[in-house]
C-alpha cells in the first residue's frame, strides 16, 4: 500500500470508491440501463431499481448505497408554491424514499376530521348516515398539531375535540335552499346538547353536563385568539326543499389517513420521473412540422436552421406525459425519438385540503420517516 493510499484509509470519508482499481463508471450501455427507464412504443425497458452492490462487481463497480455520495447529490429544488399545492424536484433519491414520502403524507400524517354527528332533527332526502359521511369528508382548516389524539376512554374536552353546529331550515314557499359547510359554526364552548337525564332547569349551582367537557373556551387559547376554526367553504352539505330542515352537532378529532381517507391532509401526493427526450437524428422540414403538431403538450419547438430550412428540437421535455404519439407518427419513428425516464430524479406534486399548508405537510413528512429510521436503528442496536 502507497503512503497515499494509507493516507486515504485514515480520512473518515475514505469509500471503495477511492480504490485506483475501481472503475469511476459504468460502459454507457449499462450506465444507461441504470438510470434511464427507456419508454418504448410496447412497454418500457429498464424499470427496476438497482442499489445493489453487488450488481456490477463483474466489471469492479460498487452499486451500493454511499452515504457520502448521496448527500453530495440530494437536493430539492421547488418549482411551484401555492396556498394549496407544491410542485418540487427530488433529486439522487431512490423511488423507495419518494414512495416513502408519499406514503406518509396520504396515511400518517394527522388532520381534524369531524367524527361523531349528533343529529337532532332531519327531514331532508338525505338519510343521517349519509349526512354523517359527507361531513366528515370536509376539510377543516386548523393546524392538527394544536390538538391531542382521543382515546376511547377519554372525555371530548378543548385540546382533543372541535365542534360545530348547524342548523337550517328551508321555510314553505321558499325557493329550494343549499346549506354548505360555511354554514357551520364553531362552539368554542363545547357542545351544548345535554347529555341524556340532565335537566336544563335544575336549580343545582353546577352546569349540566353536555356531550363535551370544556374547561375553558377554545377562542380564549392564544393559538386561536386570531385564529378562529373554520372549514374550506363552498362543498355543498344538502339541499333542502320547503318544510325540511336540518339541525345536527358535528364533533372533530384527531386522526390519520390510514384510519379513513377523511383525516388525509393531502387531496392527492404523487411523483412520476423526470422524463427525458431524446431526437436520435434531425428530424427537419416537413417532419419537424409533423412531429410538432402531433405532440399533445408541445414539447416540441421548431427551429429555423437557415437556407429556408428548419428542424424540430425539444424544447419543454418536462411536459412530456408519455403518451408516446411522437413514436406513432410513421414507420419506424423508435428510430428518431426516444422518450425516457430518469430514475432518480423524481417531480413531486403535493395537493394540501387545507389543513396545513404543502409545505409544512413534507417538512412534517420528513420528521415521521427521520423517526421512524431512528426507531429502526435503537432496535436494532
Ligand atoms: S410521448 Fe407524447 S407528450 Fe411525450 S413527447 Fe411524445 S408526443 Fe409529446
């Protein structure tokens, strides 16, 4: 061993990698297979994932998963922030930790879900159960990490429960009336139903008890001061005709996803791969023009190359969706055009209900898997 190398051994950050008889890459054809999905007008070649390390030690290379290498080439770029949604890149990632991502924030990230429906009166079209169903599906807008999860032994009080009441009524000869979640309203209160046996006339000092148990008012907390509970408005409850009318408690808790879809913060999480297309050879002149129209979402552009001659170039390859028209365009067009995917870099796209904004949903999705690894690792050492 060479002062150099043994110089090497003694950095911290020494890795096979640094060996001189380690291939730096792979020949094209198998770096290629490794990070490319090609998309074929049959079906795609190259689909899986391969981190393992063993995969090319024919040829000297180490496939496995580097520490060092992954930290040098992670990194996320956000492309769009809204209110509501979040478009981001997430780059030298494996699709098991963008799947990770997805996972969590469909199913394990907590919200406000109405719960329980106390329904004192009903004479709409619409039976109790589905009544019961529709509201708990709509999204309330208050940060879930204000409250606490509510076991069944628990009493419903002011860190584990939010309840609302509604009460409509469409009068006779009135025209039809739609009663929407903006028409709930928030007890800070508590409930205000008496729990059954209770007299709302006793002459007792002491209140009578109610279906909640509040020992102080919900708007009288600093972190709801300013900040009143409310819901997304504008998703229709009922509609009622004349003479119906509808008077119900509505009480919310805290939930995840992966007990029922109405606690997911996240109207959808998905990913797909950053597509990559290639033009094989020129494609000039009446195919340049040809390939442009037939592409959906114009991915193509065409470029005027002088002497009244012009050819295609791809210009938004980002857009691409796949649909793989640029291969049906004639004879022989897999020849021309190639459409991949690129394995590690992922285009992530999160849709908040409203609960929490998209942003603050992955950075909270981060800390579940950080917790769960650390779980992993105090288990297993
Ligand atoms: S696959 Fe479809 S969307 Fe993608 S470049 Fe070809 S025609 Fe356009």
């Amino acid at each position: 061993m060479t002062a150099a190398q043994a110089e090497k051994r003694e950095d911290k950050k020494f890795s096979i990698w640094d060996l001189p008889d380690v291939p730096d890459k792979l020949p094209p054809h198998l770096e290629f297979a490794r990070s490319r999905v090609q998309c074929n007008l049959d079906a795609p070649v190259h689909t899986e994932s391969i981190i393992y390390s063993g995969a090319y030690a024919s040829m000297g290379v180490d496939n496995s998963v580097q520490l060092d290498f992954f930290q040098e080439n992670f990194s996320v770029e956000v492309k769009r922030l809204t209110k509501d949604d979040m478009e981001f890149d997430l780059i030298g990632s494996d699709p098991s930790i963008a799947n990770a991502f997805r996972r969590i924030l469909i199913a394990e990230l907590p919200t406000m879900a109405i719960e329980k429906v106390f329904i004192a009166n009903n004479t709409s079209v619409i039976q109790d159960e589905v009544l019961a169903h529709r509201l708990g599906l709509i999204p309330i807008t208050v940060d879930p990490r204000l409250f606490e999860y509510i076991s069944e032994n628990d009493s419903p009080n002011e860190k584990n429960t939010i309840v609302f009441k509604l009460h409509a009524h469409c009068k006779r000869g009135e025209p039809r009336l739609t009663v929407k979640s903006e028409d709930l309203t928030w007890l800070p209160n508590g409930s205000e139903y008496l729990l059954e046996g209770q007299n709302p006339a006793s002459s007792s000092s002491s209140k009578p008890k109610t279906y909640t148990s509040f020992s102080c008012s919900q708007d009288s907390l600093p972190e709801f001061a300013n900040n009143p509970v409310s819901t997304m408005p504008e998703i229709i409850i009922a509609r009622l005709g004349p003479g119906q009318e509808i008077e119900f408690e509505a009480h919310a808790v805290k939930g995840m996803g992966k007990t029922h879809a109405k606690w997911s913060p996240v109207a959808t999480a998905w990913y797909r791969m950053l597509p990559e297309v290639v033009l094989l050879e020129d494609v000039e002149d009446e195919d340049a023009e040809t390939l442009v129209a037939t592409c959906p979402v114009n991915v193509f552009d065409i470029e005027d190359i002088g002497n009244g001659k012009k050819k295609a170039i791809v210009a938004r390859p980002r857009s691409c969706t796949l649909c793989r028209e640029c291969l049906r365009v004639g004879e022989e067009w897999e020849k021309r055009v190639s459409l991949r995917r690129i394995k590690d870099h992922f285009i992530f796209t999160i849709e908040s209900t409203g609960a929490l904004p998209p942003e603050v949903l992955f950075t909270e999705a981060v800390k579940i898997l950080e917790n769960k690894c650390e779980r992993v690792f105090s288990e297993l050492s």
